[in-house]
C-alpha cells in the first residue's frame, strides 16, 4: 500500500497498518537511537532518515539497518520491550556485517542489505515477509514485489541519493 507521509492521518494510519515485524523493527531502531547517536536534539533527529529491515521466523531474526551500527542485544532488547519473551534458541543475524565483504552493501537501503543476506546465503524469499521502520521507497518495493517479497507499505518520495540493487 502506497502512502503519503505528509498526509494529516498519515501517523494514526500507519500505526493500524504496523505489522509484529514493523514494530520490531522501530524499536530496535528506537534503542539504537537512544544510546550515543542521540546526545543533541539534532542528532536524535536523524533518526527519522535511518531505517531498519527485519525478518522474523520462530527464533531467527535477521536484522539490518541504513546507517546505524546493530547488535544482537538490541534485538533482545526490542523484543522484551515489545512482548516480554525471547524465543530459547534465538538467533540473531545482522545484514550489515555482509559490508565486511562487499563495499556496496554499506550504502545499501536496509532492506536490501536483507535481501543480499538471503541471496548470499542461497535462502528462498518467495512469501517472507520483512518488518520495516518506515514506508519503503519505491526502488525498494519495486525489488520486493519482483521477489515476492511481503511488507506493508511504500512512499513514492523520490531518493535524494543512488540507490543500490542487491544483485
């Protein structure tokens, strides 16, 4: 579903669109905001620009984000906060750790570092279904849709900078 985020319902709307995995995904983005990266109000401002991708099965999570730096704690972190309960045998993925060997990945937006992750690792995307922190750019939902990709909103906002296919 496409969105506009400068509509006036905009906000109210999209938190009855919100997905299990969406809401994962803006916390662990909240909590990565809320340690060094938001010391000023203009830095904690910023996080409106990042975003973070998640895919959830039972007690896999694979995690990435635009900019910020993630760690497994911040997923357990987010998950307590949200339910109180951390799966026993959880594992805990970060796409972003796929820049160590590719240069691209970094600039990469966070669902496409998701969608490297599962090519990378040979993994069928067909019906997953990926939580984002905010309405995904078109670039993004065009890959999504052509992978079968399930996630629950887009904006049609064009990027300011190059987008990066995952390949």
């Amino acid at each position: 579903m496409q969105v506009n985020r400068r509509d006036a319902d905009y906000h109210h709307e999209q938190l009855e669109r919100m997905t299990n995995a969406d809401l994962l995904a803006v916390a662990i983005l909240q909590i990565a905001y809320s340690g060094s990266r938001a010391q000023t109000p203009d830095s904690q401002r910023l996080i409106q620009m990042d975003c973070v991708a998640v895919y959830m099965s039972r007690s896999e999570f694979i995690v990435a984000s635009n900019t910020v730096k993630l760690t497994d704690e911040m997923v357990r972190r987010a998950l307590n906060t949200l339910d109180g309960s951390i799966p026993r045998s959880m594992t805990v993925a970060i796409a972003n750790d796929l820049a160590d060997r590719y240069a691209e990945v970094k600039n990469m937006h966070a669902e496409m570092k998701i969608v490297k992750y599962f090519i990378d690792y040979n993994r069928q995307m067909q019906g997953i279904s990926l939580g984002v922190s905010k309405p995904c750019c078109s670039e993004c939902a065009v890959e999504l849709d052509k992978r079968g990709i399930v996630y629950s909103t887009t904006h049609s906002t064009p990027n300011r900078g190059e987008w990066i296919a995952p390949g």
